[in-house]
C-alpha cells in the first residue's frame, strides 16, 4: 500500500484560509486518483474533493468555490487549498490514494482543521 504523510492542518479563524499537504509513496503516484475526506466525531467520512490522475476535479457541494484541489507529479504531492472558511468546515481531513487496477486505497493519519466563529 501507499504510504500518505498530511501536513497543513490547525487554527484558523473563520474567513481564513489554509491549504493541506498530502505527500504520497511510491512511483506511480501519477496514476492516482487523490482525494481529501473529512470527518467530525460520530459521523461518517465525507468526500470533500477528488482530482483523478488526468486532473480532472469534483468538489462536495458545500465546498464548490471555496475549496480548490490539485496535485503536483513530479512532488508525489496532492494539496487542498480552503478558503473563506466557515466553523461548519471544522473536521479531522484525511488524503486518500485509489488505484483500482494495482488494488491501492490508502488513507493518511488525517489532519485536524478548526475554525473558530
């Protein structure tokens, strides 16, 4: 499996702005669909953001216009850039690495983001 190391996460108030590191294993990396989950507790893992390894996009509603995915190649590297964040963005977010013909779904450790009102 892909091992996934998330940086970026903390404090922020509401309004602000910070952008999430994922740094992947291996060397396929390229062929990758890179997604960003989050999660509060008691409740289930949502999609946040996805760029698959053609770099197209899909963003969960309540982010659209807010949020922007991508990914550097040669870096091994996915980023979630959050803007204008609100208190309801409050989670733990998690990277996540698909790869369906080599059977890879590896998860990161998560990143916990807290936006203050």
């Amino acid at each position: 499996q892909v091992q996934l190391v998330e940086s970026g996460g903390g404090l922020v108030q509401a309004g602000g702005s910070l952008r999430l590191s994922c740094e992947a294993s291996g060397t396929i990396f390229s062929t990758y669909t890179m997604g960003w989950y989050r999660q509060v507790p008691g409740k289930q893992r949502d999609l946040v953001a996805l760029i698959n390894s053609s770099g197209s996009t899909n963003y969960a509603d309540s982010v659209k216009g807010r949020f922007t995915i991508s990914r550097d190649n040669a870096k091994n590297t996915v980023y979630l850039q959050m803007n204008s964040l609100k208190p309801e963005d409050t989670a733990v977010y998690y990277c996540n690495a698909r790869n369906t013909f080599w059977k890879i779904n590896s998860w990161g450790q998560g990143t916990q983001v807290t936006v203050s009102s």
